[in-house]
C-alpha cells in the first residue's frame, strides 16, 4: 500500500489522471460482470452480509460508473457547422483547460462577427459614397467661374474730394453710368455737416467699372477721388491700409494701361498728328492722372493745334496738358 501511494505522489497531473480513469474503467468492468451474473449468485450476495470496506467499494463503484461512458469527440468539419449548442455540449462532455474553452467560443462566435463586419462595412461604403457626391458638388460650385468672380467681387467704392456742398442727388447724377447706386454721406457726428466724402455701392462688376472710370472727374470744379474699398480688418488696422495700398496700385496701373491704350490708337491712326517721338513716361504719368474723358479730348487738343513750325513737340504737349489741369474749376 505505501509503495502504491508513494508512486501516485511522484506522478504529474496527467499521470494521475490518466491512473484514475484506468481504474474507474475496471471498476465499471467489474459491475457490469456482476449484474451479468446469474440470481443465484445475487441471492447468496445479498444473504451474505458485506462488511464496510466492501460496502463503500461498491457505492464508489456504482456512482462512478455512468462517468466511464466516453462521449464521442468532435472532429473540426463539424465544430465548423456547429453553432454554441455544440460548443457547449462538447465543453461539458470532456474536460478542456481555460485556453481551449477560449478558442472554442472564438471560434463559434467569428461567424456572427463576420456578418456585423460585412453590414457595417456596406453601410460605411454608403456614407463615403454621399459623402464624395457632396464634396463632387461643392467642387462644381467653386470650380465655377462666374459664382467664384461675383462672390471676390467687393462693390463698394469710396469717394472723396467732394465739395461741402454736394448732395446725394447729385452724386447720382455724376455716376448715372454705372446705373442704380446706393449713396451713404458721411456727416459730421457733432455738427452733423457734410465731410466731403461718401461711399457708393453698385450693383455688379460692370457698373464698377463705369464708377471707377468718374475717377479725377470734375464735379463743382474739384477733381473727385473714387477708389474701391477693403473689407473687414477695421478701419485703422494695418491690414485694412495694405488692401487699401495694394488697391490703390491696381487702380492706377489699370489707368496707365488704358492711357498707353489711348495713345498708341492716336500714334497708329493718319488722322492724327501725334507720333512715338512726342511721348515719354512722364507725359503717360501726367496724362493717367486724368480720367479717361479728360484725356482724350487732350489729346484731340493736341491734334488740333500741332503743326510743322512747333519746334519742340514734347513741351508743347505738355503745355497743353498743364493748361488743363490748370483749367480745373471749370466743368
């Protein structure tokens, strides 16, 4: 008996294990022996009284018997069609370790998340789809010529150097080219006078240009200033007066333009007297001070009144042109 209990002490679990089903089945062997066995036998059994090592043998046998029937394992075709029911049936007909009940409920559960995977993935394909139509049609809206120009576009224009005595009806009639305009007069917030300045809104890119042109016009005999504005920043703020600056330079670069344009139609037409040796920069400067009107009928001035005796034909042009600047304070 020691040397039997001191061999079960140095096995492993497994051994151990693997002893106590060995015996559980030649326990089984032996009731199924019994109960096989003729009534007679059962009958001289039972006159005879067991004593209490036998006794609690036989209980242990009796209630170890129903664990000795093996249950058939399952094979990897059908833990693959089986759902948690078999799953379940087979964890509780052999004893698995925690790491293999884990993979077997993985394995049961990967279907099912399979399937959210796919619905969710399909329905994340849809969101990008309306979300690429969205961002398609908002490309389309800005890649739209016409609707980016007319929302850059600012329409509004300030206007300065006018006389005190202006009034709004009057600045309509001076800009009556560029159409329907809206005027707000800057007054004086004390004394509620006039300051000589106002601001006038058009209504689209081609009335601005008709405005713009009533730049150095006369108006009561002072030649006006209309300029476009900046928005936002404030009006003393460092950005406002750099879009003002950058403002200024187009305005005056789009004038020299259109005065070069001018000359170079009076150089290149016979009914004109003026040639390429009677212009210079300082002339176009003086001349783009003008507004387009002024300038033209200068040059016509010019046209009439130069022959072959004018020796110097740069100063006589320039006279003339002093002569109407001098001239102003009368329209």
């Amino acid at each position: 008996m020691r040397d039997a209990a001191s061999t079960t002490a140095t096995m492993n679990a497994k051994e151990r294990r693997k002893l106590q089903r060995e015996q559980e089945r030649l326990a089984a062997a032996a009731v199924t022996q019994v109960a096989t066995s003729s009534e007679p036998v059962k009958e001289e059994e039972a006159k005879e009284p067991l004593n209490a090592k036998q006794r609690r043998k036989l209980a242990r046998t009796a209630e170890q018997a129903p664990v000795a029937v093996p249950a058939p394992a399952p094979t990897k075709a059908t833990e693959k069609t089986s759902g948690a029911e078999d799953a379940t049936s087979t964890a509780a007909s052999e004893k698995l370790n925690a790491k293999q009940r884990r993979l077997l409920a993985r394995k049961a559960s990967r279907p099912a998340e399979q399937a959210a995977s796919k619905k969710t993935s399909t329905s994340n394909d849809g969101s990008k789809k309306r979300k690429r139509k969205a961002t398609a049609a908002a490309d389309t809206t800005i890649a739209d010529p016409a609707a980016k120009k007319a929302k850059s576009i600012h329409l509004t224009l300030f206007v300065g150097q006018l006389p005190f005595n202006t009034t709004e009806q009057k600045l309509r009639e001076h800009f009556h080219e560029a159409g329907e305009i809206q005027v707000r007069m800057l007054t004086d917030k004390r004394t509620k006078k006039f300051k000589g300045t106002a601001f006038i809104e058009v209504k689209d890119s081609k009335a601005l240009g008709a405005a713009l042109s009533r730049h150095h016009t006369l108006l009561h005999g002072r030649r006006i200033n209309v300029e476009m504005t900046a928005s936002g920043g404030g009006t003393k703020s460092e950005l406002r007066r750099t879009k003002i600056d950058e403002l200024r330079k187009k305005q005056s670069t789009v004038q020299v333009e259109k005065t070069k344009a001018l000359i170079e139609k009076h150089i290149a037409s016979r009914e004109y007297k003026l040639t390429a040796a009677d212009v210079d920069d300082r002339m176009i400067d003086f001349l783009s001070w003008f507004d387009y009107e002024t300038a033209k009928t200068a040059l016509e001035e010019y046209n009439r009144c130069v022959s072959d005796r004018v020796q110097n034909r740069k100063a006589f042009f320039m006279g003339i042109l002093k002569r109407f600047r001098e001239t102003d304070g009368v329209e």
